[in-house]
C-alpha cells in the first residue's frame, strides 16, 4: 500500500489520494483519529479515509517546479536564487 507512516497525516498536511488525484484534487488533513484521517480535498469536500485501505500521497505544495522556469522565456538577468 503507502509508505506513509499515520504519523505524519497532521492536520495542515496536503495530500492527494493516489488513485483519484485528478478527480478528487489536493486535499488538506483536517483531523487524525484512530486510523480515520478527515481530509478537505478541493474537488469533492470533506473524506474519511482510512490510510491502511487508501493511498495517499503526502505533497508539498511549497516546492517549486524548477523545469517550469527552465523552459519559460525568462530575461537573461533573471536569477534562480
């Protein structure tokens, strides 16, 4: 199944369910109680998931795509850091 240890699923946590990611969208750890995680996924509200029976994905939605600046026309004096 996932790699995610239950710990983890904090609330503030995005994740994404592995197998629904384009229907449900990004969702955010509301609760974390007895192996029943609440998340608020953007497409489809609020699920109660069990992390045992349903892969998630924990993502940082911080991170920067670095290629998606790479390949864009950006001015030469434009600098990464």
């Amino acid at each position: 199944m996932s790699d995610i240890y239950i710990g983890d699923l904090t609330p503030g946590t995005y994740v994404v369910n592995v197998k629904k990611e384009n229907e449900w969208g990004i969702g955010q750890v509301q609760s974390s109680i007895n192996n029943k995680i609440t998340i608020n996924f953007e497409n489809v509200g609020k699920k109660t998931i069990n992390p045992k029976e349903v892969e998630l994905k924990i993502i940082n939605i911080n991170a920067i795509n670095w290629s998606i600046f790479k390949e864009s026309k950006l001015p030469k004096s434009f600098s990464y850091w």
